[in-house]
C-alpha cells in the first residue's frame, strides 16, 4: 500500500518516502490553550508496533496542535509541529530539519494507518528529543507556532 500522496521526493527524507501519507499543503493555525492536558499517540502501518520496513506516526495532541515524529524502526525519524484534524483524520504542520532554518510542509493521512494502544520506551524518547526540538527552535517556527507554551512541552 502506498500512502505518499504527492511530494517532491527530493525534500523528503529517504524514510518518508516509502510511507507516511506526506504531501505539501497550507496548514491552518491553531493557539494552544496552557490548560489542555496532553494525550499521546501512536500509528503504524502494522497492527504490531517496531515491525522492520513498516511506518509510524507518533505524536503528543494539545488540544488540536501535535508535537511528535513520524519514523521506521531501527532508521532514524523525523519530527513535526502541526494540527490534527480529526474529521478527515490527517496531521497537516511543518517537519522540523534538524539543523536547518527552514521546515517542510506536511500532511500525514492517519486514515489508512492503524492506531496502536501502547508507546515503547523509543516512541516516548523520540516525542521527548522532538517536543524539545520544537522549545530549542520556537523563534524559527513560523508566528502560527510560536505559541505553544514551552510547558506544555516539558
């Protein structure tokens, strides 16, 4: 099954080009409020999580705003800052480079994908570095981002 909808691939890592549903958008902004309590999330192309050649989505959901990585077990992952739509079940937002200015645009289809009950000691390591990554680099995200509170992220 391929989920990549359309992209120049030449953007994308190697990693999401085999899978996640990425294609580039205008993503709405959304504020996020400091009393919304934080619920985490995993997606994978496989109903059994850490499945070698397999695609995952893992994130934090503020309210709509996420926080989290999209990754392939035992690859390396990247991260994102975005808006989860829950009606047409897709994450539109930005991947954050990892040493870049700038970000690239994503929508992630979670419709296809099947939601998993648990995150391993990686996913929570991988939400951890990237809630981190989105605090390290606030100033660099465009003005729609720059509002998630630095707490909500801890």
């Amino acid at each position: 099954m391929n989920f990549l909808q359309s992209s120049p691939l030449k953007y994308l890592p190697p990693l999401l080009a085999v899978g996640l549903g990425f294609s580039f958008q205008a993503m709405p902004g959304l504020a996020v409020q400091p009393s919304v309590q934080a619920e985490s999330h995993l997606y994978g192309q496989s109903q059994k999580p850490n499945q070698l050649k397999q695609g995952y989505v893992v994130f934090e959901q503020y309210g709509n705003t996420v926080v989290g990585a999209s990754y392939y077990p035992r690859s390396e992952f990247r991260c994102f800052v975005g808006n989860l739509d829950p009606q047409s079940e897709a994450v539109t937002g930005v991947m954050l480079a990892s040493m870049q200015r700038s970000q690239t645009p994503i929508n992630i289809n979670l419709s296809p994908l099947h939601q998993l009950d648990r995150l391993s000691p990686n996913d929570q390591r991988m939400l951890a570095t990237c809630k981190q990554a989105v605090v390290n680099r606030q100033q660099q995200l465009p003005a729609r981002w720059q509002p998630i509170p630095a707490a909500l992220l801890q």
